[in-house]
C-alpha cells in the first residue's frame, strides 16, 4: 500500500511540475490557439490522479489500523514502571541501561480541523486537539516502553514528552526516557 501512495505522490509532483513549468509558459506562448497538448493533459491526468491515489490508499490504511468497535484501546506494558524523577523511593538503581524513546506523528482529518476552527473563533476547549494529542501520547508512550521491555528494563526513569508542530494541524510528539534495571 505505501508503494501504490509514494507511486501516487510521484505522479502528482510530476503533474504539478509539468503543468505548472511547461503548461503555463505553452499557454502564454500560443494563447491565441488553446488547443490542449498531449503531454498537458497526461499532466493534468497524474496531478488529479495522484491526488485521488494518495488519498484512496490513505483511506484504506486508516480503515484497515483502526480499532475494533468495543475492543478496549491498547495500553502501555505497565511491567515497566514509568517515572518523571531520577529515583525511585525504597528500591535502587543496579544497572542504566540506557535512553530509550517513542515516537509518532498525529494529525486530524479536515472535517475535525475545520470544526476545532470555528470553536478556536467561538471559544472553548479545542476537543479535536485534545483527543489527537491523547492519542499521539498514548502511542510515543507505548513505544518507548516497548523498546524498554525489549532492553530487559523495570522502569523507564526522568521520563519527559516534547511536542513539535510539523505542519498545518499536524503534530510530532516524542517521549523519552533513561531505561534502568531496579534491585530492591
């Protein structure tokens, strides 16, 4: 499926470029006869074309990760404690075993972007926001403790969360954390 969109991505650059570089100019040359080229409507055809596939495989990939109804959303490992200090009370740290970390980038679709506009003009809380950074949260979290797990860690220790915004609604959050081994 990533084949088929970077396939699509492709010929929509192509497309634009072609059109865009060599269709205006054609245009502005013989604009006194506006018979359309061959070579302009195959770019015309992959610009529209390579929207319509990027967005059909896109589609079909959030159909296909998306949760079941009534399954209950996947939860972080808890046999790995998560901590946002360097210590944990009654038990030592043996053995730093290194940093780890998780990684996502969320955005909305633009029926919740262009609805959390009108409450970003009416006032109130952005709740289209909140849910995608719950969720984007909840994913860099789950991550990092999974390659924590797989480092044989018993807690991820000075635990801390960056978010960057990448573009227009998107956002990238990454969690990180120093993976350590605990004696009593």
């Amino acid at each position: 499926m990533k084949i088929v969109r970077q396939i699509g991505s492709l010929a929509f650059v192509l497309g634009l470029f072609t059109a865009v570089f060599a269709g205006i100019p054609w245009y502005v040359v013989v604009a006194d006869d506006p018979v359309v080229p061959w070579w302009l409507r195959i770019a015309i055809f992959c610009l529209v074309g390579g929207i319509l596939v990027v967005l059909a495989t896109v589609a079909l990939e959030q159909r296909r990760n998306k949760p079941r109804a009534g399954a209950p959303p996947a939860e972080p490992d808890r046999t790995v404690l998560l901590l946002n200090s360097t210590e944990l009370p009654g038990r030592r740290i043996t053995e730093i075993l290194g940093l780890v970390q998780g990684h996502t980038v969320f955005a909305i679709w633009l029926g919740k972007d262009l609805s959390a506009l009108v409450r970003l003009i009416l006032g109130g809380e952005l709740t289209e926001y909140t849910e995608m950074m719950g969720r984007a949260r909840a994913t860099a979290t789950r991550r990092m403790t999974a390659q924590a797990a797989e480092m044989g860690a018993d807690a991820i220790i000075n635990v801390r969360y960056m978010t960057t915004s990448v573009v227009g609604s998107a956002a990238e959050l990454l969690a990180y954390g120093t993976a350590v081994k605990l004696g009593e």
